[in-house]
C-alpha cells in the first residue's frame, strides 16, 4: 500500500478519497476536528490536479443534512451523497464497492476512525 504522496503523478486522475465527517448532530456540525484532519490531502490532490470525489458515512441524520458539510469541501472537489443512504454500505456489498468504485483511479482512506467496519467504502472500495 502506497501513500498518496508515493502513488506518482496524480494530474487528471480521478481520484476517491473516504473520509470520516460523521459529524453532524442536532442539525449543526459538532466538532470541525475530523473535517480539518482530512483537509491536507484534500488541499495537496488539488495542489496536484487530481479530480477529486469525497465519500463519508452519516449516522441518525436527517434529510439535508450532508448539506452542511459542502461548506468544508475544498473548490472544485464533489461531495458523494450520505453512504449510508445505501444499505450495501454496512452489508458490504461488492455490488455497491464496485458501484462506488466505479470511474476511480485511485481510492485514498483518509477515513482512519472508521477503519475498523467492515464496510462496503472502507473494505470493498480497495478490493
């Protein structure tokens, strides 16, 4: 396994990158902590002209919350809908990795805290 910085010239390629801002509760932004974590990959695929896709996991929310996290997406950068909206996500389907995977050059894991699930965006994603 590589870090984004040793995967080579990343110019135009599409790039996934699964991060964990299950942050939301009450219908705010709790804590920016895990947002903030993740913004130096973000900023450093976009320093480097990769096209990049952002996919996360909410829990117990309600219908447009992943909404207040567009605020934190860096320019030009797209925000996948909530994952957990599919249920091959906690069922780690193979279907949905591949649905997911699908038109991605490279897949990043900057979602360390949700690392342990196996999930279809944390597991299947890689296979």
């Amino acid at each position: 396994m590589k870090t984004i910085r040793e995967a080579g010239d990343v110019k135009g390629k599409r790039v996934l990158v699964r991060v964990d801002w299950n942050v939301i509760k009450g219908g705010k932004v709790s804590d920016e902590f895990r947002i903030k974590a993740s913004l130096p990959t973000l900023e450093f695929l976009k320093s480097v002209g990769a096209e990049v896709s952002i996919a996360t996991h909410l829990e117990d929310v309600q219908a447009g919350d992943i909404e207040l996290l567009k605020s934190y997406v860096p320019e030009g950068m797209t925000l996948l809908p909530n994952l957990r909206d599919n249920p091959g996500e906690k069922e780690n389907s193979e279907e949905f990795a591949k649905e997911l995977a699908q038109g991605f050059d490279i897949f990043v894991n900057e979602a360390f805290s949700a690392s342990h699930r196996e999930h279809a965006s944390i597991v299947g994603v890689p296979k």
